[in-house]
C-alpha cells in the first residue's frame, strides 16, 4: 500500500470491489452483505484508514472544528483561556485549531485566510496589539463564519464578546496600594488602542481621583513585556520624586519590575509596592509572591466557546451580546504592609 494516507479505493483494489461498495460497507448500509462489510471493516482498521475530513466537511456543511486566535502563549492568562474552550469543545464534539499571531497584525490576517481555507465552523479571537485594521475579520464574518472575540476585542456588528472587568480590576488594584500608603504609583500601561488598555488605564486614573492623588504623566509608561521593563523600571528609579507603588497591566511586566528593582536595592513592597493582573501561577511563586488580579480565563474560554457554538447552531439571526466577568483582587507579599510601614 502507499505511504499517504489510505483511501476507498485502495481498500476496494484490495478486495476487490467498487469504492461505491466499500463506502456503503463502512456506512453499515443495508444492501451490503453482513460478509462484505465485514471485511471491508476489517481492512479499513487494519490499515488505519480515516475518512477524509475536507469530504465530509463538504457534504455536511460542516467542519466540526473552530479557530482559536492567541496574540501570544508566553502568558499563562491565555492557556488558561485555551483549557475553558478545550474543555467545551470536546463536550460538542469539536476539534480545536490553536494560532498563535504573535502580536503581528500581517501574521493575524493570514491566520484568518488559513482558517477560512481549512472551513473552521467559527472562530475564537483575541486580537492582537499591532492590529487597527479589521477588515480581515469583517472578511471572515461575510463568509458566514461566526467570531467571538474574548479579552482583546472588536465592535463589529453580529459579532460577541467575552471581557473581565478590567476597570473595577484595575480600579481595585490601585487603591489597595493606596490602602497601603502609597502616594507615587506609576503605571505600566499597554496599548490605548486596546479596549483592555483603556479600561485599566482609566481604573489607575479613577482610582486617583477619588483619592485626591495627583495623576502624573511621567510615571504613566506603555511598558507591557519584560523588555519594555528592562528600560521602564530603570528610568522610573532615577525620577527624583521616586515611585513607591507600581500597577502593571499583566503579571509577567509586574514579575520582570520585582526582579530590576530589587536588583536596585530597593525593598519590596517596603519601597515600593507592586501589583500585577492576571493572577497567573508564577505569581505565588516569586520572592515575595506577587499580588495580582484574577482575570478568570478558563471561565472566559468556557464563556466564549458557549457563545460560539450558539450562533454555530442557529439557523437565526442572534442579536450581538457582551458577557463580562468580575475580577478579584489576590493579595500578597508584594503589596502587603504592615501598618507600621505604611509612610
């Protein structure tokens, strides 16, 4: 037999028979003799054969696969989005087609053709900090293919949404640090083009406000990757008035702060008091673990997938719906004073 995958025709050159009958013996149709499917089975197992899925995708109108959109697996935020889809999409019957854009918007749209071509039933999508153009995902919607968006997302008409609540999260964050005494919290920020960026970015401002803290500019940073920190966190402690809390937009920028200032022989969270989002599970592991916001991905990949699977399933028409998810906020070493410390 060749080394490419089996087809019916060679299982009926190998009996015998016409690749009609072979089809109807692996279908149990009835005018097949109880012998002959037998021995078609028999064959089909012995040498692995597997239907050919873009076939049956065209006779079904239906893939039973759906897409799903990384910006990038380096955060723990989103494998814990990838295991909530996993996990209702293995109770559909579903396989799962996981791309990583790498925060590339050229890398996106090509992400988006690919899936187009492999006719996904609908996709998954959380957008990447490079993209302003959407038009590849208005593309993929005039093709019939649902999307819903999850943590980074788009307004596009007919299309849902599965967000946390980033500014009561980040609203939250920053007024623990106030709690705890400090008065200079510097914020490391990401893209404003992002809805996630604003949201946080005005929880951080609200949070001031209703403190009667001074907002200023010059500690407000786009610094949302370890080597943004590598220049952020250096340049932030030769400020004159120096910093003395820090509330980063992901918990991987928080962990590379901790480690350049203590290396700078500053104390944390006596110095300076930090706190991350994400919650992610280096988070209890750094010295001293770092406080952080539950952004609850496996609940919003549970979420999004639902959403998904509902407009895969109606034959209707299905008005654009925006769940969002609560935040905690997980105190620890990083930002917990004790009273006496707090200046």
């Amino acid at each position: 037999m060749k080394s490419t995958q089996v087809t019916i025709k060679d299982i009926a050159k190998a009996l015998g028979i016409s690749p009609s009958t072979v089809s109807r013996a692996l279908k149990d149709h009835p005018d097949i003799s109880p012998k002959t499917r037998k021995a078609v089975k028999d064959l089909a197992e012995k040498l692995h054969y597997e239907p050919n899925a873009i076939a049956l995708s065209l006779r079904s109108k239906s893939s039973k696969t759906i897409g799903v959109i990384v910006p990038q697996f380096v955060h723990f935020f989103f494998s814990s989005v990838i295991s909530g889809i996993e996990e209702v999409a293995y109770e559909s019957d579903y396989t799962v087609i996981i791309c990583q854009s790498n925060e590339d918007y050229e890398k996106e749209k090509n992400i988006i053709h690919t899936l187009m071509s492999k006719r996904v039933d609908g996709v998954l999508a959380s957008v990447s900090k490079t993209t302003t153009n959407f038009d590849h995902f208005v593309e993929l919607i005039k093709s019939k293919i649902p999307v819903v968006f999850y943590d980074r997302v788009l307004n596009i008409p007919q299309t849902d949404r599965v967000i946390v609540d980033d500014f009561a999260g980040a609203y939250k964050a920053v007024e623990h640090l106030i709690k705890m005494g400090c008065k200079r919290i510097a914020h490391l920020a990401t893209s404003q083009d992002l809805l996630i960026g604003r949201n946080r970015k005005a929880g951080y401002l609200q949070a001031l406000k209703d403190h009667d803290i001074e907002v200023n500019e010059e500690v407000i940073l786009r610094c949302d990757t370890d080597k943004h920190a590598q220049k952020c966190i250096p340049y932030l402690l030769t400020l004159q008035n120096r910093i003395d809390g820090i509330f980063a937009v992901n918990d991987l920028t928080a962990i590379t702060a901790m480690s350049i200032i203590k290396r700078s022989g500053y104390k944390i969270p006596e110095d300076i008091a930090i706190v991350g989002f994400s919650n992610s599970m280096y988070s209890s592991m750094t010295d001293p673990p770092l406080t952080s916001v539950e952004q609850q991905g496996f609940e919003m990949g549970k979420r999004a997938s639902k959403l998904l699977f509902d407009r895969i399933d109606s034959d209707e028409v299905i008005e654009a719906r925006a769940e969002q998810i609560k935040t905690d906020l997980i105190v620890r070493g990083s930002s917990l004073r004790e009273p006496s410390k707090i200046l």
